[in-house]
C-alpha cells in the first residue's frame, strides 16, 4: 500500500459556497423545506452534465440554483460552511480558500454586506471547529454587469485582512470576457487582494491569456486549456501563476470526455504550477482527495510528485507564512515517512 493520500497536506484553493453542500444535507433540507428536487439532484445523483452548449450550461445553472434555494436560514449557512470544513479536514486539506458571490443570498440576509459577514463569520467558526485555515475569496459572476463586479470589489476590499485574501470571476466564460471586468479587478488588486478568475475551461488557451493579460491573475480557475498552447505554458510557468485544475468537473461539465483527457500531466511536466480542485462536489460528486487518487492512479503521478503537487498548492495560497512553512514541513514529513510498502 502507498502513503495514505488523505495523510497528505494540501490546500484547496478551488471550492465553490453552494457546490460545497453534502449530497446529504441538500436532501434533508430540501425534505425539511417540502422542496421536490428533480432526479438529477436525488435518484440520479450525480447529475450527468455536458455544458459546452447552451443548454447544458442552463442545466447546470438550474440545478446549482435548485441547491441554493435550500440554504433559506442563517444557521443552514453555518451548517454548510461547518460539514465543508469537517470534510476538508478529514481529507488532508490543512488550509482552504472558499469562493462566495454574495448577491446570490443578499435578498435572504439582509443585503450584500450583511451576507459577506454572515459567511465570514461562519468560516471562522468553522475553522477553529476542524483545526483548519479557511479563507475567502468573493467572486463576481461574468454573465451580469461589470458594475455589479465593481460593488463586489468593493465590498471585498472592506473585509481584505478580514477573512478575504481574493477576488474571482466566475460562471459561463462564454458570456462574459474577462476584459470586461478589468477595473473591478484593478479596485481588489490595490487592496492587496489576490486575483483569481475562472478561464480556460469552456474557452480555449485565449481565454486563460486574457486572464493573465488584463486581469493580471494570480491563478487562474481551471486554466487546462492553456495545455493546448506551448508558448502560454511557458509564459505560466515563467511567472509561477498557478492552474486550479478541477479533473472531475472537467468530466462532469463536458470539457474533455474522460479523466484521462484532463491534461493535468502535461501542465505540471511543462512546470505550470498546480492546485488540485474540486470545484462544486454536490453537481460532480467528488471532493479533493479523489482528485489526488486520480493524480495517482490514472495520470501516473508518484509520491515525490503528489507531494510537489500538495507544495504548490500551499505556495500558490494566500495562507500565512507561518501557515505555509508548518503545512511544507507536514508535506516532507509524509513523504519521508516509510511507505506501506
């Protein structure tokens, strides 16, 4: 038997709010509510999803927000947050970064800012529950205005130091280009906040460099389509800008048509830096550590590698120092540990 995965520290820096729901806890609360839930999300759970077209994308987003009407009462969002934790924790991920859009819950909560601080709060508590760092990144959705981008921006850069260490972009990268929302991005940037955009996921290598280009990224979510492009691999790699590489929702949404598509290999080889992510476990059924099981199993990745995977996730992080150094030494600790073997 090899090192137990789970035993590994990492950092999970690709985690969507409401995609972060037990399967359990959607269906109990969804019973409490007297809500019917479609197949997808109950019998036929995980849903199969191909949104590379329109209409698959529709499906998708129906069904996230079918997830999302569930959560009505602040102590469901506690609840949330607190099993997310406990699940990280149980899976070797020592330090998560959770991505929320506000504007989805703000008619529930009492506004943008009253909902921004009502999560806040509860990932602090959740944190110091399961003995994990967890942190924040507020992400603006591409298929609305810019402006609306802009209040996000500026509602994030009031809580940066405070729990907020990014600022994202995410939803259909078809509808929206990232140029668009470059001022947005300039206000979250001048607040020390990280940049983090979704890219190269439905879109190819262009949108990744849009990405890098205009929005001056930091990491970039997804990002495997820029395995399609040598020379914007180098320019990746060059400047250490991380790819949150997401293979089962890569298979899940369409984006490739097997796990063994997931060019995550040729990314990491090229010296692309990685962060494994599972992006939304409640639509593609899997959290982080099958994502590591993938890396070892099927893209042929051995300890010495699965343990620099686990190092750049935590590099790539806004995790503090002392956070990074205690997590790096766990990573040589695993790895110089004697295998079962």
């Amino acid at each position: 038997m090899p090192r137990p995965l789970a035993e590994l520290p990492k950092a999970h820096l690709h985690l969507h709010f409401t995609g972060s729901m037990r399967h359990s806890t959607l269906i109990e609360l969804a019973r409490e509510q007297g809500l019917h839930l479609p197949d997808a999300l109950e019998e036929d759970w995980p849903p199969q999803l191909h949104a590379t077209d329109e209409r698959g994308w529709f499906r998708f987003q129906r069904l996230y927000d079918i997830a999302r009407s569930v959560l009505r009462r602040e102590e469901d969002i506690y609840r949330l947050v607190r099993e997310a934790a406990e699940d990280e924790a149980a899976e070797g991920s020592r330090w998560l970064e959770i991505q929320v859009d506000p504007s989805g819950f703000a008619s529930r909560f009492g506004g943008l800012t009253a909902t921004l601080e009502l999560m806040l709060d509860a990932a602090e508590r959740a944190a110091r529950a399961a003995d994990i760092g967890i942190a924040t990144v507020v992400a603006a959705n591409r298929t609305r205005h810019p402006l609306d981008a802009r209040t996000l921006a500026r509602l994030a850069t009031q809580y940066a130091g405070r729990g907020v260490v990014g600022f994202g972009l995410s939803n259909d990268e078809r509808r929206g280009r990232a140029r668009d929302f470059e001022h947005a991005f300039r206000i979250a940037r001048r607040a020390g906040l990280l940049a983090v955009p979704h890219g190269g996921e439905l879109l190819g290598p262009e949108s990744v460099a849009e990405c890098v280009d205009d929005l001056d990224a930091d990491r970039v979510g997804h990002g495997v389509r820029a395995a399609e492009s040598e020379r914007l691999m180098e320019r990746l790699a060059d400047r250490q800008i991380c790819c949150e590489v997401c293979p089962t929702s890569n298979v899940g949404l369409g984006v490739v048509a097997g796990p063994e598509d997931v060019p995550l290999r040729r990314l990491f080889d090229a010296g692309v830096p990685i962060a494994l992510g599972a992006d939304d476990p409640l639509l593609f059924g899997a959290r982080l550590l099958p994502q590591y099981e993938l890396a070892r199993d099927l893209y042929g990745f051995d300890d010495r590698a699965l343990a620099e995977l686990a190092r750049q996730s935590i590099r790539s992080s806004a995790a503090p120092e002392s956070v990074r150094k205690e997590l790096m030494k766990g990573v040589d600790d695993w790895l110089t540990a004697p295998s079962a073997e």
